[in-house]
C-alpha cells in the first residue's frame, strides 16, 4: 500500500496554469489502461512519439490463485496507478499542465478494474479541463502496429489475440472497421494457458508454450484444429478438451511434455492463420496485422511470416513488448481521435463485454 | 477560509458536499446504485460550478473510505486522490461508521453504538460520542451478527444503518435497542465534512498521509484465515464463530 505523504503546496493556489491545447501534431496524450491484470500509463506526443510507457504487472498477485482475481486485480489497480502516473510524467519530464487530452479503455475487461481506470481518467481530464476520450481496448490493440510502422494501408485485416478475445477484425480507415471472426468459447490465448496449466505451469502459460514449440518437434502427436474449414469463427475449447483427454489416457506414463506441446501449439497456430488468410482473401485484403499477447509468441510470428508471404499479403507485427496490454496502444489510438475530434463526455461508461 | 469538496460513493447512494470559505453551500444525495461510475464526474462539475468554484480553487479533498462496497469506495477514492494528485492538495480519509455517527444529536452527552449492516445478518459496529462538538470514535470497528449486536451494544443506545428494507427481515433480529437521538436525517456529505474538515484544520501544514480504502471485510477474513480459526466456507464463513477473529484483526483506522 502506498502511502505517499501528501503536502498541501504552499504560496500557489494551483499546480496548473491555463495554457491554449497544442496544435495536432505535438499534443500530449496520457493514456490509462486498467482493463484486466496490469495497471499500464502512456504519454505519447503527436501520433507516435513515445515519452513514456509504463506498465505494473499483477502477475506474482495472483500466481497462489492460478488466475486473476477480479476484485483483487480491482484493489491493486488502485494501489498502483497514482505511484505509476508520477513515474510516468518524471519520465516524460512534464507536468500534469504538460497533458493535453486523457484516453482511457472503457470496454471490454473486468468491470470492477476497468472503472478504476476510468474514474481516474476522467478526474484528471476535468481537472485539466482537458478532452477525455474513451477507447475500446480491441481496438486499440492494432495501434500497437501504427505506432511503431506509421500510417499502413487500408484495408487491413487485424488478428487481435488477446486473453480473453481471439478476433478478426476487417478495418477500412480509422474508426471505420468490424468484427468478422470471433471466438464463440475460449479464446487462443486463454486455451493455451489453460493447457500450461494441465501440465503444471503457473499463469500466463504463453511464453513457456512458445519456448516448447520452438524447442520441439510434435513428433507422433497431432490434436483437432477445431472450425479450419468452417467460416471465420474460432472454437479452441474443443482442443483444450483434447489435451485434457490425451493427459487422462496417458496418466501413469511419462508424457514427453516438449513434443505434446508444440503438437498442440502447431493445431493452434494452424488455425490462427489459416483463418486470417482466409479473412484477407474474402475482403480482397492485401496486408494482414497481428497484436494481442499471443502475438508476442516468436513461434507464432514466424508462422505468419512464412505464411503471409506465401501469400503475397504484406504482414505487420508490433515488438513482443507492444503485443501484452500497454496503455501505449491506447495513447495512439487517442491520438487518433483526439486530432479528429472524437471526444467523449464526463458520462462516459465502462463495459465489460464488447457489444454483439 | 476552506474551500473542499467531500465524495461519498461508498454506498448505495451518491453523495457529494461543497464547502465555499468554510460554509456548507452544496448538497447532493441521491441514490445511485450501479450508475456511480457514469455520474460521478458529472455531478461534480455541476456542484461545482453552481458554487462558483473550479477544481483549481479546492483547498482539500475529503472522502468516505468505507468500509461499503468494495466498487463504489474504489470509485470515490480514484476520484479523490487524484484530484488531491493532480491539484496538489490533501485528502482526508473518513471512516463510513464515523461520518453515520455524526447524524447524532451533538447535545447528547452519553457514548452510543453506530451499527452497519453489511451482509444478510453481519453488522460492523464502532462505539462513538460528541466530545466538544467533535465526533469522536471509542473503539475499533468489529465485525459481528446481528444475533450479536445486543451483546455488542450493551446498554448504550444504536443508530442502525442499512437494516429495512435493504435486508427485510434484519429489523425484527434487533428490536429491542434504544435508538439514539438524530440531529440530522440521512448520512449525507455535510456529515463526511463536518468530521472531515476539522481533522483537515488540525493537520493543516504538516503532512498528511494518503488514505487507503477500509475494505474491511475480507481483511476480517484473511486475519481468520491467518489466525487458523474455522471458516466453513468462502461465504459462510463470516457468521458464527467469526466474531472474536475479528475483535483481534480489524481496527477503526484513522478515526479522530
């Protein structure tokens, strides 16, 4: 628990002085996100100039509990987020007056963590008298592609493998795209956890999965590659049952973990691009992006990369770091919005879920 | 003179007070339910500016740290401290028991028990009185049943919050205790500031330490668990025997 001494400034009624917003281009946007396990600040200039990029991890909170725990994640959010705000403005070497608009995740994660975030977010905008603009963390997870490769070209077809979403998204120009393929049971990322976990390995179980599938052939094994063939929708719930099934039969005997993993990652990974690549031909699309924590997979990338080409479709993908939640991803979709005008009222409202 | 703002969304209902140079000269209390976090902001800017003041002006930040919902107290505190951050200025933290017993008649002399429902039959209970035109809180904040509350209260009158018709029934477990007499009807920010802003002037100048939410109830379950005392399970476990774990594991924190 922090516990910051908190002294009255003496002599000056304010910190802040009324200033005129920057002109686009050089404003600076702080970005919040709080929507699932870390608490993540950004201050970005203009589009892509990063000064700061912070991100505090839960993962060791809730490592006992083999999961997150909501109301957990909530109360270390709270914790975190002032002490990480502080960092976040020393690094950039500005003060609260230096932050010309506020962007923050709204949807979809953990309600209780996410309206920590928001309230935050929408106290420091009003206390600025400064834009605040609510960003749905989907589709912010792209950005991180913008940020790094600057403008690409429209269309795009976006694979977001995040936690708790594996999505396709077709995007046409900024804050013009839809959802064309999504999970209907467990996402990507989440069966791959859940299957690190089969095997003993503690939350996330994305990098141990991924170092396995490198290591390893599959040898013998293969596992279902639920839906290949059938429209742009995933189902890996089905796989995940797999694995648990193959684990019972072999109960007693020594499992070669290497090779049953990196079968299984190989049924994943098909399924990942081949809809993807179906995605991109069916809505004539010549460049493909990937992002979401699975996408900091070096197994996965490789993948795409080997498969995009074949192709003839140009492939994006931000650095691993950029790939995990960061509220950097947020800052340039703000930005984004910011320059366009798209702001949001002090009413604005958290979502757990995206809307159907 | 203070200009100060008190949140309150450690309940059910949205509360928010504006001090202009030291007078009480806005009031909001409605119930809110699970909007807070939509109409926080909102309402406060609309208080604000019908009291001629700008966030700028605010002198200090006083809030109801709980105990209550865990989400709501969370929404009132995020909204507090960063205001208190971002402006510079101190936050004040205020017990939820401490700002129900100051709807207590100030001229009664004798010491009386704030009881707070929290769960179908838990209760937390604090023991208080006026000293001086100051609430003042006795004794630490226990977590109990209702069964228990009479034992709690002994001969010392109760003011009940959180009882009909919020958990229908609760009432008829307690009757019996004298109430005490209130000088004011419902627990509204003027309360959280009429305990808050005189802890604000005695600190003033040196430093004031940043309060944390009183979450409170698991912190009782964790300290059972801790202890090695019985839980029966993840729900159940609070009733019963869980009494005296609490008695050794939660305090009324900052309380004047």
């Amino acid at each position: 628990m922090t516990r910051a001494a908190n002294r009255p400034v003496k002599g000056r009624t304010s910190r802040i002085e009324a200033r005129p917003a920057r002109a686009n281009g050089q404003a600076i946007g702080l970005a919040i996100d709080t929507t699932f396990d870390d608490t993540s600040v950004a201050l970005l200039r203009g589009r892509r100039e990063l000064l700061a990029n912070l991100t505090l991890s839960q993962i060791a909170e809730h490592a006992e509990f083999g999961g997150i725990v909501p109301e957990r994640a909530s109360r270390k959010h709270l914790e975190a987020i002032h002490p990480l705000l502080d960092r976040a403005l020393a690094q950039a070497g500005i003060g609260w007056d230096g932050v010309d608009y506020v962007a923050v995740s709204n949807v979809p994660g953990l309600l209780g963590s996410i309206l920590v975030g928001m309230t935050v977010a929408k106290t420091v905008a009003w206390t600025l008298q400064r834009p605040l603009i609510g960003i749905n963390h989907i589709e912010a997870h792209p950005y991180a592609n913008f940020l790094v490769h600057g403008e690409l070209p429209f269309p795009l077809m976006h694979l977001v493998a995040a936690g708790g979403h594996t999505l396709l998204i077709h995007q046409r120009g900024h804050f013009d795209w839809s959802i064309v393929g999504r999970s209907v049971d467990d996402a990507a990322g989440e069966c791959v956890d859940k299957v690190a976990k089969m095997f003993g390995h503690p939350f996330p179980g994305g990098p141990l999965v991924d170092r396995l599938a490198l290591e390893h052939a599959p040898g013998p094994y293969a596992f279902p590659r639920p839906m290949l063939h059938d429209g742009l929708d995933f189902s890996f719930s089905g796989l995940k049952t797999a694995l648990f099934y193959f684990l019972k039969q072999h109960e007693g005997r020594s499992v070669p973990e290497g090779p049953v993993v990196s079968a299984f990652f190989e049924a994943v990974l098909d399924v990942l691009v081949a809809k993807t690549l179906r995605a991109a031909r069916r809505y004539g699309v010549k460049a493909i992006t990937v992002s979401g924590g699975l996408a900091a997979s070096r197994k996965l990338r490789a993948r795409f990369d080997e498969k995009a080409r074949e192709a003839g479709i140009a492939l994006y993908a931000p650095p691993p770091q950029l790939c995990t939640d960061n509220a950097a991803m947020v800052a340039c979709l703000g930005a984004y919005r910011y320059e366009a005008g798209r702001h949001d009222g002090m009413d604005l409202e958290g979502f757990a879920n995206l809307p159907q | 003179m203070t200009h100060a703002l008190a949140i309150d969304t450690a309940s059910d209902y949205l509360s928010l007070g504006v001090l202009r140079a030291g007078r009480p000269v806005a009031n909001h209390y409605a119930l809110c339910g699970t909007r807070i976090a939509r109409t926080l902001l909102p309402q406060i800017e609309e208080l604000l500016a019908g009291a001629g003041l700008e966030p700028r002006d605010l002198d200090v930040l006083v809030v109801n740290r709980g105990p209550g919902s865990f989400t709501g107290t969370r929404i009132g505190m995020s909204a507090a401290l960063t205001l208190g951050r971002v402006l510079g200025k101190p936050v004040v933290g205020v017990d939820a028991l401490s700002v129900l017993a100051a709807q207590a008649d100030p001229a009664y002399p004798e010491s009386f028990h704030v009881i707070l429902n929290c769960a179908r039959d838990e209760a937390y209970a604090a023991p208080f009185r006026w000293e001086h035109g100051r609430i003042r809180q006795l004794g630490e904040i226990r977590l109990t049943t209702l069964a228990g509350i009479a034992t709690e209260a002994g001969e010392a009158p109760c003011l009940l919050r959180r009882f009909e018709p919020v958990f229908p029934g609760a009432e008829a477990t307690v009757t019996g205790l004298t109430r005490v007499p209130l000088r004011y009807d419902q627990p509204d920010a003027l309360r959280l500031l009429a305990v808050g802003i005189p802890l604000y002037l005695e600190r003033s100048g040196g430093p004031f330490e940043t309060p944390t939410p009183l979450y409170l109830k698991s912190e009782a379950f964790r300290t059972w668990r801790a202890a090695g005392e019985a839980v029966g399970g993840a729900t159940g476990g609070a009733t019963g025997g869980a009494t005296g774990g609490a008695a050794g594991g939660t305090t009324g924190g900052a309380a004047p």
